[in-house]
C-alpha cells in the first residue's frame, strides 16, 4: 500500500503548522521569562533598599544636643 504524494504533502504542511505554533509559543515564553526577570530584578533591588533603611534605623543615632542657652543655665 503506497501512500500518495497528496497526502504526504499534506502530512507535510500539518506538521510545519504544528511546528511554526510551537516557535510562537516559544517566543512568547521567552517574553513572559524576560519581563518576569525584570520584575524580580525590580522587586530584589527594592527589597535591598528596605534592608538597608532597617539596617540604619536599628542602629542607634548619635543625637546632638543643641547649645544650651545661658539664661538656661
């Protein structure tokens, strides 16, 4: 049993189809990876930040006095 060139063509085309929607979903997935990379880049440099505002506020501040006035005195 011989299959014909027609259907062989045919098999052809489903195929490339089926291959060209998987390069599509391919590069939208590399979409998706790359804005999600920049988000956690955004999200790891503000988290960074916040650290190092808790890490100055937890160490006790060096206060100055002001001048005391002589009529305080």
């Amino acid at each position: 049993m011989a299959i014909s060139k027609e259907r062989i063509k045919l098999r052809q085309q489903e195929l490339e189809a089926e291959i060209n929607k998987g390069q599509q979903q391919l590069n939208l997935l590399d979409r998706q990876r790359a804005e999600i990379q920049d988000t956690m880049l955004r999200l790891s440099g503000a988290q960074q930040v916040l650290a190092e505002l808790l890490e100055t506020t937890a160490q006790p501040e060096t206060a100055v006095e002001p001048p005391r006035s002589i009529a305080a005195g």
